[in-house]
C-alpha cells in the first residue's frame, strides 16, 4: 500500500501493474466501503494497469472534516485527483470506475475537476442517490440496525455466502458511524440530472439485476442523458455487482475498455 499527501491529509491508494498496455482504471468504492471491495477487478491488470484507493476516514487514508454534501464530495474528488497523479504513470488518459457513493465521485470529478479522462464506469449508481429517511435516521442513533438494513432484500447482495456478509458489515463498523452517516447524507444530497449533458468522456451504466439501492431505471437515466453513455445489467447480482459476480462484471468493464481504443 501506498500513501500521497495532499490538503493536509495523506490518501492510501494500491497499484496493480503486470504490463498491461490499455488505459489505466481507477477504482472508487461507496459509502463505508474501502478499496479493497475491487479485489476481483484488479485481475484485470495484465491488460489494464489497475489503481484502487481508500477515501478520505475510510480504510488507511486520513479522514478530512468536511459537512454532508458537496463540501464532501469536493473532499473525495480530491482524493482521486491526488492518486491519479501519484498512482497513473501512463501518458494515456485513466478510467475512473465508481460504485455508489464512488459513482457520484466519478462524476463530480467529471464535471467540477480540470482532469483529461478517456471514460467514466458508473456502477450501481446514479445521478440522483436519494436515501430512505427511516435509514438516516439508523445512522444517527441506531448504528447496528442501519447496517442490518442495507444488508438485507437485494440491497447490497442478492445471494451470496454468508461470509461475504459478514466481510462487508465489518467493514462498514470498522468504517465507522460518523463517517458511514456522512457518506449516507452526501448521496441523499447529490442531484447532478439536469448536468448529465455536460459530461464529455464515453460513460458506461453498469447495474446489478437486483439492485434496489440504485436500480436499473437510476442508469437508464444516465445512458439517456450522459451523450455518449452505454447501458448494460449484471444478471444475478444486486448492489456491489462487481463482488457478487466479478466475472461478468470484469467481462463488461473489459469490453467497454476495448472499445474505447
């Protein structure tokens, strides 16, 4: 693992690199994730050089005292910036792949960040990330149940091994729950839909089946708004498609990756 310094706080980030020669991919991980959600997608470096990071109060990196919201996003937008410089040593332009939370992030950096980028995977995410107020609530003064909710009903998974549960739920309580809740209120605040024409790489929506958290019509909204966007569904997957089914989810990222030259 690997640490850059930036804004007075220090982001760990990893390197994946067996001398592939496609564009370089950076990997976002969602609310109270770390990078290490991506492990199945880093098999993709013998053809793609690989990058995944922690966001700031998640997993190694420091965290950053910033409100809900854009304050938040501008946080994390940061974050990648900085390991794109650090971790991209390609003269070609990075992929930035996000899911979720990640998601809004790709596309904050997308519209706010002065950043040359050959495309954007938006995966289980979308343009609008409303959150259920009952589960704000959880955040607030009921920590254990707010993480019993998201893992249960096609939420996060659709069926998967009991230890893949319990593997995301610890990393949700060793996230914590001040930084969990902020990453909750920042999507319940995040609405780009009336910016999505104003963003330039080629996109691709990505969307498990499954998903109730960010379902399929959230990514039918960007591939008809994005103006160079593709569409395409995960099948037998949920929420953290790229976990529950990394091989098709790797197959779909690969293709798009392909056609982008």
């Amino acid at each position: 693992m690997e640490r850059t310094s930036h804004h007075g706080r220090a982001t760990a980030f990893r390197r994946f690199d067996r001398g592939g020669d496609g564009p370089p991919i950076c990997f976002i991980h969602g609310s109270g994730g770390t990078g290490d959600v991506w492990r199945a997608q880093t098999r993709l470096a013998d053809r793609f050089p690989v990058v995944t990071l922690d966001l700031s109060g998640h997993g190694a990196s420091d965290d950053v005292d910033a409100a809900p919201g854009p304050e938040t996003l501008d946080a994390y937008a940061d974050d990648v910036v900085a390991v794109l410089e650090a971790g991209t040593e390609s003269t070609t332009p990075p992929v930035l792949c996000g899911n979720s939370l990640g998601g809004a992030v790709v596309l904050w950096v997308a519209l706010e960040r002065d950043v040359d980028l050959a495309g954007l995977v938006l995966a289980g995410t979308g343009a609008r990330l409303p959150v259920l107020p009952a589960l704000l609530d959880w955040l607030a003064d009921d920590f254990d149940r707010a993480i019993e909710f998201l893992h249960g009903d096609d939420r996060l998974f659709h069926d998967v091994p009991a230890e893949y549960t319990e593997v995301s739920m610890a990393t949700m309580r060793a996230c914590g729950r001040s930084v969990l809740e902020r990453d909750f209120r920042t999507c319940d605040r995040f609405d780009v839909r009336d910016r999505l024409p104003a963003v330039e790489p080629p996109a691709l929506a990505l969307v498990g089946e499954y998903d109730r958290l960010t379902p399929p019509a959230a990514h039918d909204t960007l591939a008809d708004s994005i103006p160079r966007c593709e569409r395409a569904t995960i099948e037998d997957a949920a929420h953290l498609a790229m976990i529950e089914a990394p091989v098709a989810f790797n197959a779909a990222l690969a293709s798009f990756l392909d056609r982008l030259g």
